[in-house]
C-alpha cells in the first residue's frame, strides 16, 4: 500500500476501528485458543483442524495488518463540520432525480473501504461519484450507466 492519504468518513473510520480492536481482542485469542486444542489432538500432519486454525490465524494477522496500514493512512472527514454550500464533497449525501422517468434516489460519498450499494454509499473513486463531485443543488449531471447515458438533477445535498 502507498503513502498517499485514503479518504474515510467518521463513521467508516469507527468501523474499522472496531474491527480491529475485535480482531486483536477476541479473534486472535479465540485463534491461539483453538490452535492449542488441535495441537493437543496430537500428529499435525494429518490434523486438520490444526491446519484450519493456522489458516484461520494467518487471515486474521494478515487483516490486522490490512486495517492498521489503512488506518494509518486515515484521512477523517468529518462532513458535519464542513459548511454547507450546496457542493458536492466527500462524505455528503446526494439526493438526485432522473430527468426521462422522475425516479429519486440517493447516494452517500464515502472511502472506498466503506462503499456498500445496498446501504446507498459510493465510492468517492466510483465514475458517478465523480461525475457529482464539484457540482451544485440544482444541476443537472449526465453519468454513463451500464443502461447508457442518463441525466440527473441534483434536488438536494445533505452534510450528515
């Protein structure tokens, strides 16, 4: 992973701390735990349970390592603290219409970490989030979909 800053919001930072802290605390324990109790059965070669928790092991140390790389390289936007200008920034909440079938919808522009379609977030790197950025309440945004092109009217933009 480079040096370069990876944006998050406050919540998808907190989640990552979380998983972490849960990681470290519960899961490696219940790892080391359960490497023990294979051992104990005796000849590893053949120890499958012994290898699934050394395989299990390396996932978890492997995501740890994961998780503190990118919370290092952790930029927090807090959006709440920027003014609300209308704009579209990172970490904001878009609520567009679709100008051909008045269709709404509405999108959160987060960290690629955090990005989940069925909870409505983005990735900021996503090629309709970056068709938004910049723009103002009141535009009108044309973003290339899978179905082709499709025109938006940017209704409003929420900083929670």
């Amino acid at each position: 992973m480079t040096g370069k800053k990876i944006p998050m919001t406050v919540t998808g930072h907190q989640v990552l701390v979380d998983e972490l802290d849960n990681l470290k605390r519960v899961v490696r324990k219940e790892v080391i735990a359960a490497i023990a109790e294979a051992r104990a059965h005796g000849d590893l070669k053949e120890n499958a349970e012994y290898h699934a928790a050394k395989e299990r092991q390396s996932f978890v140390e492997g995501r740890i390592a994961e998780l503190e790389s990118k919370l290092s390289l952790a930029q927090v936007i807090d959006v709440s603290k920027i003014p609300h200008t209308g704009r579209v920034v990172f970490g904001v909440t878009v609520e567009l219409i679709n100008i051909d079938n008045d269709e709404t919808s509405s999108y959160q522009i987060v960290g690629e970490e955090e990005a989940n379609l069925k909870q409505r977030k983005i990735s900021v790197t996503s090629p309709i989030a970056r068709a938004l950025i910049g723009k103002d309440e009141g535009d009108i945004v044309d973003i290339t979909t899978p179905g082709g092109l499709v025109s938006y009217e940017i209704t409003h933009v929420k900083h929670t």
